[in-house]
C-alpha cells in the first residue's frame, strides 16, 4: 500500500504541461460559457419552442441540474473506465448534446438535449481541475491555476454577450453549434497530449453507489424546483414549496448519512472525510459564497439593463465585456503576487476590491449610460479572480494527488448549488426590496405633495396640447408618474441587492487567516 502511494505521489507529467493545458482550457470555457450563453436567447427560443418566457428558464435549469447531477459520479466513473477515457466521452457527449439542442423542434426535445449536454459538461470540470493539480510543479501552479480561473470566471461572463450577438447577427441555433469545432479539437488534443497516471486508471471491482445517487439526485432536482418556482410562490407561504423543501432536505440528510457510512469501506459517490481537511473545508465554503454571488450579479445586471433602461439583448451582454477585462488583468497579476506576497493577502486583496466593486453598483441610478457601468464590472470582475484563483488553490494544495478528483468533484457540485442558490437570493431580494421602495414611495403621490402636483399637471397640459380631454390627460399623467415610480423603486431593488453582495463577500475575510499556507513550496524534480 505504501508503495502505490509512493508511486502515485512520485508521478510526473512527461508532456509540456502548458500543451496540455490547450484541451483542458478548451473544454471548460465550453462547459462554462454554455451556464450563461443561453440567457439572453431565452426570448427567442420561447417564440420557437412556443412557450411562455418563464418556463424557457428550464433550458437553463436542466443543464445546471444535469451537470450538478453528474459532478459526483465524476469519481466512480473514472475508476470504472479510467479518468482520460472517461473525459474523452464527456467531450463526445456535450458535443453530440450540442447539435442535438440546434436542431431541437420542441422544448421537450431541448430539456432532453441540454440534459445530456449538463451530463457530458459535469465530467469536464472536476476532472480538469484534478489534472492541473497534477501536472504543474507546485511553485508554478499558482500561474496555471490564474490560467484555469480566467476560463472558470470569464466564460460565464462573456456568455451572455457571445448569446446575444450570435442570437441577433445569425439565429439562436448558432449559440449551440459553435461548440462543434472546439469540442472536435478538445477530444484530438485530449487523445495526444493528457497522460493517465498510474492511479486514475481503470480499477476492478468499482460499485456504483445507487443508493447515494439517487438520493442525491432527488435532493438536487427538488431543491432547484424550489429555488425555480419559489419567488413566484411567496416561498414559504406555498405549502408545495413547504412540502417540496422539506422532501429536498430529508434526502439531503439521506445522502450525507449513506456516504459517511460507506466512507469506511471506501465505495460512497463522495468521500466526506476530506472535509476534515482545514483549508479544503474553508477554501469550499468561501468558493460557495462567491460562485453565488458571481452567477447572481451576472444574470441579474444583463436583466436591469433590458427591463430598465431598454437595452437589447447584444448590449446588455456587451456591459459585462469590461468584467472580462478585469478578469484577464487579474489573471496576469494574480501568480505574481501571490509569488510576491502570498496566497493569503492576495485573497484578502481580491475580496476587498470585489466589495468594492459591489457597493459601486449600489450607487448607480437610470440615467447612467453604458460606459457608467464598465468600471463598476471592471473593478468586480478584478476582484473576483484575484479570490477565486488562489482560493481555489489553497483549499486544495495540502491534499494528495489522489485526492484530488474526488476534491474536485464535491467543490464544484457545492459550487453548483452556491451559484442556484445565490441567484436565487438575489431575484427574491430585488422583489422584496421593490416592493418596499414602492410602498414608502407611493405616500408621496398624494395632492398634498406640491411637487409632485405641479409634474402632474406640467404632465397633463403636455397631453391636453394634443388636443385631449383633461380628466383623460390628468388620468394619463398619474399613471405615468405611477410607471415611473415603479421603475425607481425596482432599481432600488437591484441597488440594495448589490449592496447586499459586498456584505457577503465582507463575511470571508475573517475566515482567510485560518487558511494553512506553504510559506516555501517544494521545487519539483
């Protein structure tokens, strides 16, 4: 036993890692920009598939599901037919799956297709992360892992933009398809140039959990129902929304007993002991909060700027190009400084600019032009990865080798729920905070209010020189004051929301000082 951790610990990588790192990059920017790529092409699908915008969210809702599903098997199947072989069919699969959902006729056909496209994805992230962990010396893994965070960060973001484009200059189809080629280069780059190390390699006698899968599946798809569904239904008020919630956390409770029990003969679909790993535990919990955040603030602004300020599709996903700027500087200062200061103050760093980012939107109002927007973004998107990389890597750098797909698979699924869960939040704050603004708000619409009179009837004269009536141009008026006051006090919604993610990610930066870090890392040999 000794010997083939000796072994295992002793492997290294023949091939140029950053070759490898060409197909490993590739397939999760198509897994990643595929979360959000959707988003604004939502409406036109609708028109297609003839269905109401909302239940066009389950084109997005299946594929996170699916992927989420998946994540935890991630580990089982790459005993099972070794782990290079199993991500070659996780590129077949979303590939395939990518054609599937352009061609698709119905929205049946496309929740089957982004289903399987979520089930090939899943594989793709926690086995990638695992190889980079494997692959690159440790005092150069700092530089890769900027590298893997630019994708994991950045292709979400961009998404939007690269749906809304390729949606109005071509068709919505289009957005799936251009996954073709690239999945075509991952899967031959993969063939030549990702190695197998000798204990990710196909094992005998491997045993699916079936019970574990199904009780976790059930907890995922139950709780995103009611994540789904549950703002619509004043949440806790529903009693389904009750029932179903508490159906989600009886199988939740399930899982984490049936894999803590078959964690002592090794053959859960997750090995819950790592936990009791410091830096495993911390760095997953903040990774959580900001996935939640990230995936949050990306599908609420697009949606702002639409409802509010009247923003297309393709201009609403172009206001988070400059967050993409200051993710790729924030992916050249990030090895640097944390070679240069340590991983620990870079992170404190990155949160403190993340905060800042947030409370920047929380000061904008509706007559702001795009260009208003592109600091706030740029100065969050900064933020975000110079946390999330070397975050990322502390939590994972004091774990052996072959811990790390396992590592990886848990992180990404709790990521998974984060982002759900965090968008979640978010959509019901913004409801909640409307509503409150709107009903201090609309006190001030009374006669009694000399301004408010005096736009009234300045509004009302401006009708009646189009020679209408006055009771009809006064009635005119007051609901124009009226649409305006709703749209102030729904930005206030959103401006409250942001606010509320600097506090979130204030809430980390005790817990930073509790990492574990490796001062001097050990030179590779």
């Amino acid at each position: 036993m000794a010997q083939e951790i000796s072994t295992a610990e002793e492997w290294r990588f023949q091939v140029n890692p950053w070759i490898a790192m060409i197909p490993i990059m590739l397939s999760i920017f198509m897994f990643a920009l595929d979360e959000t790529i959707s988003n604004v092409a939502l409406p036109h699908m609708a028109g297609s598939f003839s269905v109401s915008q909302h239940e066009s969210t389950w084109i997005i809702t299946s594929y996170l599901v699916a992927s989420g599903v998946i994540i935890p098997t991630v580990d089982f199947f790459c005993k099972l037919m070794g782990r290079k072989q199993y991500f070659l069919l996780s590129v077949v699969i979303f590939t395939a799956a990518s054609i599937l959902c352009g061609i698709s006729t119905s929205m049946p056909m496309m929740l089957v297709s982004r289903i399987l496209q979520g089930i090939g994805g899943g594989g793709i992230m926690p086995i990638a992360q695992a190889i980079i962990f494997e692959i690159f010396p440790k005092e150069k893994l700092p530089s890769a892992m900027s590298v893997f965070g630019l994708g994991v960060v950045l292709a979400p973001i961009m998404g939007p933009a690269v749906g809304g484009w390729i949606t109005e200059t071509y068709s919505w189809p289009w957005i799936y398809f251009i996954n073709i080629p690239f999945g075509i280069i991952t899967f031959y780059l993969s063939m030549k140039y990702i190695e197998e190390p000798p204990y990710s390699k196909k094992q005998s006698g491997v045993k699916m959990d079936f019970s574990g899968f199904t009780f976790m599946a059930l907890w995922l798809l139950s709780l995103q129902i009611v994540l789904e569904k549950g703002n619509d239904n004043d949440w806790f008020s529903a009693p389904w929304i009750c029932k179903l919630f508490t159906f989600s956390m009886i199988c939740l409770i399930i899982f984490i007993r049936i894999q803590i029990k078959k964690n002592k003969t090794k053959t859960g679909l997750i090995n819950l002991s790592i936990l009791r790993n410091n830096n495993f535990l911390i760095g997953t919990m903040g990774q959580i909060v900001l996935m939640g955040v990230m995936m949050a603030s990306s599908s609420i602004l697009p949606s702002m700027l639409q409802s509010l300020m009247g923003y297309s599709a393709f201009m609403s996903g172009m206001s988070m190009v400059p967050r993409g700027a200051g993710c790729l500087l924030a992916s050249v200062l990030s090895g640097v400084l944390v070679i240069k200061l340590g991983v620990k103050p870079v992170v404190v760093i990155g949160l403190v600019i993340l905060a800042a980012g947030s409370l920047m939107f929380g000061e904008i109002n509706t007559s702001i032009a795009l260009a208003n927007i592109a600091i706030p973004n740029f100065t969050f998107g900064l933020g975000m990865l110079l946390t999330m990389v070397p975050l990322s890597n502390i939590s994972c750098a004091t774990l052996s080798n072959k811990d790390q797909t396992n590592a990886a698979g848990l992180q990404n699924l709790v990521k998974n729920v984060g982002a759900a869960i965090g968008t979640s939040i978010a959509t019901t704050m913004i409801s909640r905070f409307s509503q409150i603004h709107q009903m201090t708000m609309v006190k001030f619409l009374n006669d009694g209010n000399n301004v408010y009179m005096e736009r009234l009837n300045a509004m009302a004269s401006s009708f009646m020189a189009h020679n209408m009536e006055y009771q009809n141009a006064l009635h005119m008026a007051q609901g124009q004051m009226y649409n305006m006051l709703k749209q102030q006090a729904t930005l206030w919604g959103y401006v409250e929301t942001f606010r509320y993610f600097a506090l979130a990610v204030a809430l980390i930066l005790p817990f930073v000082y509790l990492l574990h870090e490796d001062k001097k890392p050990k030179k590779s040999i």
